[in-house]
C-alpha cells in the first residue's frame, strides 16, 4: 500500500539525477586492522569484515586543519562490531591515518567482546575525548567506557569505564551513549546515555514489560578525562519510558547545558515518541524536568520498491546550538509531511533557551522517497546546514538495487526555510550495506564546521563489493 501511494506523489515531480555540484569526497577508512580477530562470534550473529558503520567528527577547535572522526569497524548482523577506530586528519581532511581505540578485546583493549555508538568530541585546548558502549555477545555483561587524545587523535589513553553491569544475568544494558567537550572550559566533557532495565537478562525484552524503563545517565570529567564523576540518573522515568539518543549541547555565552533525547512512553503509536530535553544551568549539578518539543512521528525507512527494511536513526533526534547567539535547534526522522507514509527531514528551533518551539518545518527536497538520518550544525555566520541521505534516484521497479544519495541543504533565516542543495556523494546502492535488522550503515552520521564551512563525514556503500560493503568518507 505505501509503495503505491509513493508512487503516486512522483507523478509530476521530477526525479533529480546529480545535476547539481558533487564534492569531493575524501576516502577515510582503510582496511580492517581486526580482520583477524575471531572475537565475539554468536551463533546468530553474521560478522561483515571491513564494513565501517556509524562515523562521527569533530573539527578541533585549538587547530582547526585537526579533524578526528570515529566509527564501528567490522559490523556484527546482531549488533555492534570488533571494535572502534579513529582517523585523524591535519590537513583539513585531505589525508587521512587511522588507529584503533581501545574499547573492545579485538583492539586490545577492554576485555568485551563487541564495541558500538562511537562519538568525539574536542575541547578548546585540542584534547579529544571518545566514548564507547562496550560490550559481550557471549552474556550481557556491558559498559560505557571513554579514552582521551592529546596528539590530535593518534594515540589515545586515560581509558576510564565509566559505569559497568557484569553481574550474572544483569537486567542492565547501557546504551547510546555521547560525550560533548565544554567549548570554553578547557578540561571539561560530560557524557550521557541511557541505560535499559529489563525484567530479566535479555538486552532486547519487551518494552511492554511493565519492568522496564529507561532512564538517562550522566557523568562529567574536569581534568581532562582522567576521572570522571560517579553515573547519576538525570531523567528518571517511571515503568515502561525511556529515552534514547542523549546528547549535549552547550551555550557559549552562559554555559547553560541541554540535553536533547528521544522520549517513548505508552500507548506506543506513531505519535508515542517525543523530542525532548532538559536543561541545566550549573554546569551539569541540576537539571530540569524533561519538556516536550513534539512528537517524533516516524514510521521507519522501507525500500519504496520491495519494503525491505533499513535500519536508521529513526528514533535519534540530532541537536545543534549557533555559537553567537545561542540558538536552538533539533532535526529528526519524521512522516508528518505526507500523511505518515514515509520518514522525512523535521527541523524544530528556539530563540529563547529552550522556552519556545518553532512549529516543525520540512528540511529535505520533497521527492516522494523516504529521507534519513540528519546531522544538523550552525557556523560562526548563523548558516545551519543538515546533510542527510536519501532515494529520489531509485526508478521505478527497480528491486535489485537501492540507488541512495547523501545532500546537504542550508537556511540563511534561522531555520525558517531552507534551499541551497548541494549533492554530496552517491548514488550508491545501499543493499550493499551490512545487514543488522535492515540495510545498515548507522543510526547517525557525522557534520562538523571548519571556520564557515561544513565537513560531512559519512558513510557510503561500494556498490556490490561485498569484500568491502562500506567504507568512511569526508567531504572537507
């Protein structure tokens, strides 16, 4: 039924071809350096040796031709990877090295099985903070970990855990996990996640159970990572709530800090999850109760031509703050625009700290297709640019192949509209991707800014090379 109403919406709009200027993408990951490893296999579980998933950037803030990226290398089917590497640039992104980071046994690092939700951050005096859900297939043994660089992210130590449940059939599972650098307090990050408590040791239970809830972890560092605060919960939720998709922004002018996440609760409709967040004003001590900005209404991405399934960050809003003036925004997946048949751009803003919300506006060209998994970042001007992928130039019947783009689009008007599209990369065919629940080559991808301009920093497929489904790219 909804590959005919798509088809329907194409009747009149032309399908757009990369007409308009491609970047230059900059190939970023190279071979896997754990392609040896044979840690971590399950019996359900299928590992794709050299498929990198899930980037981050950060643009160093000290020196800003250092730019570190992050991301899972070799993806389980059943989740997560051998572990998590860091490339490092200092030319701006025109070269590139790499290194592991040390959160998972196959890095020699922690001793757990699997590494997942890799992030970066960069304070003002260039130390790099990272950040890792670790974790075992074998049991449910689990732990955030962080590590921090001070060679512009070609070694890193000070590999601290910051919460571990390894008890014997644990109902704790930590998960989703950020770490955010204070942009004027040299010294100090904070991290956030949440962690998922289940009616038994099953990671994956039912969010029905009336066990279960989710509620968001916090912790901070201020000297540098080498400690970090003991975990305390900053939004606590009663049975059957969570959140996911934590992530901190910080206002230069007063230090206020917002954490943004996506909130479920019952009756678990399209109209269940919202995007929220709370704020704190004394640098991380106490923080609001969690306000609603509106309601997440995504009904997942599909193939429009044989409904197989993508794995996206369907329920991640994605936060930015303009430096200058504080201002708020938050993109997410959303179906709102056309009647709930399929995921677009939402972008929501605020002018007042959080107090007021804009109404939610459509960010990508409407095209009839699902668009997905947006980054969002503001310059030192007041641009906001959103990159994120979508499949306008899959033909009609076509079923063999999944023909995705990635573009970024720009707003001049705080939000109010946006145009200016430029074709990042693509197209590529996303049924080469790994397969972990859907076609999968994260739940967000990576933007930064370097002075005025935008480096996307993402993930594309080589098309049919199932040796190499993906690799990282970025487009300095």
């Amino acid at each position: 039924m909804r590959r005919n109403n798509a088809a329907v919406l194409l009747i009149g709009i032309p399908v757009v071809m990369a007409t308009s200027s491609t970047w230059s993408a900059t190939p970023v990951s190279g071979p896997s350096p754990f392609a040896s490893c044979t840690i971590g296999g399950s019996s359900t579980g299928t590992n794709y040796v050299n498929a990198e998933v899930e980037p981050w950037l950060a643009v160093n803030p000290a020196i800003s031709t250092n730019l570190i990226g992050v991301w899972q290398q070799d993806r389980w089917s059943d989740g997560g990877a051998h572990g998590l590497v860091a490339g490092f640039s200092l030319d701006g992104g025109a070269t590139w090295g790499e290194t592991p980071l040390p959160f998972s046994a196959c890095a020699g690092g922690l001793g757990y099985e699997r590494a997942s939700d890799p992030w970066v951050s960069i304070g003002p005096d260039g130390t790099a903070y990272t950040v890792s859900i670790s974790f075992n297939a074998s049991n449910n043994n689990n732990a955030v970990a962080a590590a921090v660089s001070h060679d512009f992210g070609k070694t890193w130590g000070n590999l601290s855990v910051l919460i571990a449940n390894n008890e014997p059939t644990t109902q704790f599972f930590n998960d989703k996990e950020s770490v955010t650098a204070n942009p004027i307090k040299a010294g100090v990050a904070y991290a956030v996640w949440d962690r998922l408590e289940s009616p038994n040791g099953n990671p994956y239970a039912d969010l029905h159970a009336a066990a279960f809830r989710g509620p968001t972890f916090f912790a901070k560092t201020v000297n540098g990572g080498q400690t970090w605060s003991s975990p305390k919960i900053i939004v606590n939720l009663p049975s059957r709530q969570q959140t996911i998709g934590n992530q901190i922004v910080v206002n230069s002018q007063d230090g206020t800090l917002y954490d943004f996440f996506d909130m479920f609760r019952p009756p678990f409709n399209v109209t269940a999850s919202k995007v929220a967040f709370i704020k704190s004003t004394d640098d991380g001590g106490t923080w609001t109760k969690p306000q609603i900005i509106a309601d997440l209404r995504t009904v997942g991405v599909t193939d429009p031509n044989t409904g197989e399934p993508l794995r996206t960050g369907d329920t991640i809003p994605e936060p930015a703050i303009d430096p200058v003036t504080g201002q708020l925004y938050v993109v997410w997946q959303d179906s709102r625009f056309n009647g709930g048949l399929f995921d677009e751009i939402a972008l929501s803003t605020s002018t007042d700290g959080g107090n007021t919300w804009s109404a939610p506006v459509r960010v990508n060209t409407p095209t009839g297709r699902p668009a997905f998994n947006p980054s969002v970042r503001v310059n030192s001007a007041g641009t906001v640019a959103v990159t994120y992928y979508d499949f306008r130039n899959l033909p009609a019947g076509d079923t063999t192949t999944l023909p995705t783009d990635i573009w970024r689009t720009t707003s001049t008007d705080g939000g109010q509209s946006f145009g200016s599209e430029l074709h990042v990369a693509g197209s590529f065919d996303m049924k080469t991707a790994p397969n972990s629940r859907g076609f999968f080559v994260g739940d967000y991808q990576g933007l930064d800014v370097r002075g005025t301009t935008f480096v996307p920093f993402f993930v594309q497929t080589n098309s049919g090379n199932t040796a190499n489904r993906t690799d990282v790219f970025a487009a300095p």
